[in-house]
C-alpha cells in the first residue's frame, strides 16, 4: 500500500479534493495519476491518547488495505471521527465500501 505522509501532500489533498463524511470518518479524495491509489490517514489528539490514535489509524489502514486493489488511481485521506473509536470493524469496512462505490461511479 502506498501511503502519503508528508503535510504538503495531506494539505493539496483537503485543499482540492472532494470530501464525503460518513459516521466513522471524514474521507477526501484526490483525482489524479495512472498509477497505484495512495492513502493518507489523520488522527487528531481530540479523540484520544496515543494508544487510542494508533488503533483507529491500525484499523482503518486494514479495511483499506484488504480493498486497495479496487480503488482507482488518485490520492485518499482518510480523517477519523469520533465514533470510530466505538465502532466495530464490520461497520468500518462497509463505510469504506460504500466510498468506494461513489468513487468508482463518479469515475465512469
């Protein structure tokens, strides 16, 4: 999986991307390249400790890592929210399916 992690590319990201909200998180899509999809993910300290950042960020890592090949190419920043603290992983994976899905058919 290819990831983002420099400030600059996180900010062209939310400056000229398209954003989507969902329950477990805020997701911003950047259109671009032939490549492969890169994915960025943020985790504010609003949500909690350091522990509690890295296991929203390790799960939402995973329900993206287990659909990366279905993304078309572009850059994807992925902003938890609150509730993704809660939430189960099943509910985190159909959200993100669902993302996909707009993307793909705004695509076409």
């Amino acid at each position: 999986m290819r990831t983002i992690r420099k400030k600059g590319d996180f900010q062209k990201v939310f400056r000229d991307g398209i954003t989507r909200k969902y329950g477990n998180f805020l997701a911003v899509y950047l259109k671009g390249g032939s490549g492969e999809p890169a994915f960025g993910f943020s985790v504010t300290k609003r949500l909690g400790g350091s522990v509690v950042r890295n296991r929203i960020r390790r799960r939402l890592r995973e329900a993206v890592r287990v659909k990366e090949k279905e993304f078309p190419p572009g850059i994807y920043v992925f902003l938890a929210r609150k509730k993704a603290i809660e939430s189960d992983f099943r509910e985190l994976q159909s959200e993100l399916e669902r993302f996909r899905e707009e993307i793909v058919r705004a695509e076409r």
